[in-house]
C-alpha cells in the first residue's frame, strides 16, 4: 500500500496491517505419556509425528531415543535418569537427534557417549555439535590406505601390517591380551601425531581404571579421549559408545588429521543391542541377535578410511575387538566383523598357554590391505620371515612325535624355535620401526642362527640400546645395517662369559 511512498508506517498502522494479514491457524504441541518403564526401557503413548531415532525429553528431566515405531505406541531407550520416571510422566519432542558436543578440549578427558565429563573435570568446551549417526563418506572422497599405522609391535608391524584408514579386528577369548595389544598400539602413537580414542563398552570400573592409569603412566592420555559406558550404565548408553567415539574421529579426521579408534568390544556391545532388541519385543535372529546387527556394526565401521586429499587427507583407523568363546570364530558375531574389517589378528589360547605373548596366530591372522602400506624394506625382509615360520610351524608338529630328522631340517627347526624367541614381547613395550628392520636382517642374514634361544633377548635388548645412539635407519643401505649387526654379535659373545 505504500510501497511507493518513503514514510514509514505509525506503530498503530503497522498493527492494522498485522491484524488484516493474521490467518489464525491450529499450532501443534504434541505431548505424550509414559505408559510402562522399566530395564532401561520406556514405552510412550501419544506423539504422532516422532522420528525414529529422535530424543525424548521426559517429564523428570531424563532422556530416551525413539527406537521403535508402532502406530499405538513408541518404544524409547533411556539415556539419561533424571529424578526417577514413572508411568504417566509426560513426555515431549525435542526435534532434535542424538549428537555429541566435540572440540580439542577432549583430548585427555574421559567422557560418556553423551559428552558428559566421567573425570571429575569441568564441562569441555565444544566447538560443535558432532551427530552420532551419519553416513560414511562417499567412495569418491576416499583413497587407497597408503600409510603405515605402526603398533610397535614385532608381529604385527612385520607381518600383519596396519594402515591408516584400515578396520582390523582383533579377535580371541577372554584373558589372552586383545585389550594390551590396543593399548599398545595407543601408546605407540606418542610423538606420531595420532589422535587416539578409546571406547570401552560393558566393561567392569577396575579395568576403566587401569587402561586410564596406564595411559597417564605412559604420557598416552595427552592425545587420548576415552569413551566409556561401564557395564553398570544404562544399556542405552553402552549401545551408544561406540558411535559417540566414531562421531570425534569423524571430527577430527575431517580437519586432515589421523586418528586411531579402538572399540572394546563389539561382543559386549552387541550382547547389549540384542537385550534392547529383545525388550522392545523385535523378533531374535539367530543366536536370538536381532537381524539388524550386521548392518549396526557395519555402518559403524564403514565410517573408517583414509579421505583422499582433495578431502583433507585425514584419516580414520579402527580397531574393533571381538570375544570368541573356546576360539570359535566361526560363531555369528566374529563372521560378521571378519566380513566387515579389512583383516583380523586372531589370539590363540594354546599359544597363549605355551608362553607365546603376544599370543598371535600368525597362519590365521591377516591383514587385507595393510601391505600397500608398508615400508618396502620392513616388507621384503618380513616376507622371507614369514615363509620360514610358517614351515618351521609344520615342520614342528613332527618333532613332537619324537621321530628322526635330517640334519638339514633339525637346522631349520632350530632357526624356527630362534625366531619364536625374537617375535615374543612384552606389552607395553612398542617397539619403533628400524628396530623391526634390525631384527629383521639379523635373522635372514642368519647372524643369530648359532644363538641359544635363551641369548636372543639380550641380542633384542642390545639391539635396541644400538639404535638408541646410531643414525641407522629404513633407509640406511642394508649392508650398514648387516655390519653394524655382526659387530653387536661379535661384542655380545665376547662379553658373554665362556661356557
Ligand atoms: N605380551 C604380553 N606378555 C605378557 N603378558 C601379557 C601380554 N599381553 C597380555 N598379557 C597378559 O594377559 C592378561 C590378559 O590381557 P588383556 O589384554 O586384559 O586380555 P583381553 O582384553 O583379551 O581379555 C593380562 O594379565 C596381561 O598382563
Ligand atoms: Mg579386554
């Protein structure tokens, strides 16, 4: 009406304007209520228009997602308790889906899947709001793993190799050190510029403890966030943990950065979704897990890769562990992660048992991608290492029935039983890479061929002192590498005193 004229409106004009223009019109306030509640679970009635997955604020304050839709009612995990819900409490909306508030102030804070401090710290700062489901990246912004993710440890660096971006699982029973070797691998990232997280489902407050002790103790924590949900918190919460700690790797591997995510363990994590599963009345698969955790554990894991640098070039590298029982990993939950991961490293309880520590399968173990990773020169020498282990491993069974052998293979025996002794290793003990290329070439070259098994940890431990002060190095010409080898063998026998 005065769009052609300069003056603005009076306060009492503007209201008429508002007045004609006003269509009234129905806003929606939907309210729900609880019906039931109980074992970590809510049923609701009420709130047409909800979303799976969205969050539930309840009456007294506490928390739910939405994790089933049905016409009559909504079945809801609970996330967080507030002063105690009860049926008939009302419940709202909030539009919103799980998230968790993220930033570089988590670095060297424990914290629940839902960013809350576990540490007796204040609040961390957030710089953003990372949500916990999202889709992986796209094909076209991934790259090939080409870059080595080093463990320190002698078996896996050499013979099962990492890469950043890689998903390899780590499998075995109970008590025979799949925890040590993640934490190994954690504390080997110190001066690496990995960022590291570290995710503990189920898991009882002692070992929360020790792992955070531990990382202290070895100046591991500075660069580590760790994600936990004892298995005394709210199975919502343990079914959410491993999502929140891949929702800050995500975080920080789109700002280019590389970063290590351990998850410990998926059994225990699925053994919660089928409790949640189960009360929420969705019908059991087999080994009564519900026919969805394939696809929850895959989508998790797909989120893991080495974004190509037109993305930043960050990275995401994953190590899920898994729990068989009697090493059975034929059973549902190991099957689906060995399909889904690009390797595993199996634990074997007998090796365990016979004093082998690390205690792992180097003939079932694999690493799918790992080797385009690889230091060319850690990779020919560990080839030929590997080949002599493996026969050695067939050649061995036969000793056991007392039966004669040749000389020939009594050699290669011996030289089997010598490299057994160089690939055991204390946890917490990671080991850098030219270590492993010194060993490496002191075995194929057969310098410590004529040891007592028993002297071939004082050679490691020389070895390791060598490096300490020597400029050897990956790309040191091998024939340095064989000299300075043969000179520390020479030393170590004079030192030794005689038989
Ligand atoms: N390389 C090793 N050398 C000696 N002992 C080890 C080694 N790795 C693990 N252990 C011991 O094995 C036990 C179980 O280790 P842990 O990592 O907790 O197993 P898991 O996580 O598989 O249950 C611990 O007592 C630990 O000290
Ligand atoms: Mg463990």
């Amino acid at each position: 009406m005065h769009s052609e004229t300069d003056h603005t409106p009076a306060p009492l004009e503007r209201q008429a304007q508002w007045l004609q223009a006003y269509r009234p019109g129905l806003r929606v306030h939907e309210q729900g209520r609880v019906v039931s509640v109980g074992d970590g679970v809510a049923w609701i009635s009420g709130l047409p228009a909800a979303a799976m997955d969205e969050i539930l604020t309840l009456g007294d304050g506490s928390q739910a997602m939405v994790c089933d839709l049905t016409e009559e009612r909504i079945g809801a995990v609970i996330l967080r308790d507030g002063q105690g819900i009860t049926a008939g409490a009302a419940v709202q909306r909030s539009g919103r889906f799980m998230s968790l508030p993220v930033s570089d102030a988590l670095l060297g804070r424990v914290i629940d899947p839902l960013g809350a401090p576990l540490d007796g710290g204040a609040e961390p700062a957030r710089t953003r709001w990372q949500p916990l489901e999202a889709g992986s990246p796209p094909i076209m912004a991934r790259d090939f793993v080409h870059r080595p993710l080093y463990t320190g440890i002698k078996i896996i660096d050499t013979m099962i190799p990492i890469g950043k971006g890689q998903r390899q699982l780590i499998v075995g029973d109970e008590g025979l050190g799949r925890s040590s070797l993640a934490l190994d691998a954690v504390i080997n990232q110190r001066g690496r510029d990995v960022y590291c997280i570290y995710v503990m489902i189920g898991q009882k407050r002692s070992t929360v403890v020790n792992t955070i002790a531990t990382l202290r103790e070895f100046d591991a924590l500075q660069y580590t966030t760790l994600v936990v949900a004892e298995a005394s918190s709210l199975p919502g919460l343990q079914h959410l943990a491993p999502f929140a700690g891949c929702a800050l790797g995500e975080f920080w591997m789109r700002q280019g950065r590389d970063v290590l995510v351990v998850y410990d363990d998926l059994s225990t994590h699925a053994k919660t979704y089928r409790e949640l599963s189960l009360l929420l009345r969705r019908p059991p698969g087999r080994e009564a897990y519900p026919g969805d955790i394939f696809s929850v554990h895959a989508r998790l894991l797909e989120r893991a890769t080495c974004l190509n640098a037109a993305h930043g070039g960050g990275t995401m590298t994953a190590l899920p562990i898994v729990e068989t029982q009697l090493g059975e990993i034929a059973a549902y939950i190991p099957t689906n992660l060995i399909s889904i991961t690009d390797g595993q490293i199996y634990l074997d309880q007998e090796l365990f048992a016979g004093g082998f520590r690390p205690a792992i399968d180097i003939g079932r173990s694999v690493s799918r991608i790992g080797g385009q990773a690889q230091h060319p020169r850690i990779k020919e020498e560990a080839g030929h290492m590997k080949l002599d282990y493996l026969q050695f491993q067939e050649l061995e069974v036969f000793t056991r029935f007392g039966a004669r052998l040749e000389a020939s293979m009594e050699a290669l025996i011996n030289r089997g039983r010598i490299l057994r002794e160089l690939l055991k290793q204390d946890r917490l003990a990671p080991l850098p890479p030219a270590f492993q290329l010194g060993w490496l070439v002191a075995f194929n070259e057969g310098l410590v061929n004529s040891a007592e098994p028993g002297a071939v940890a004082a050679f490691l431990a020389a070895l390791q002192a060598l490096l300490e002060h020597s400029a050897l190095s990956l790309d040191s010409p091998r024939a340095d590498w064989v000299a300075a080898l043969r000179e520390l063998l020479e030393n170590a026998s004079e030192a030794a005193p005689p038989p």
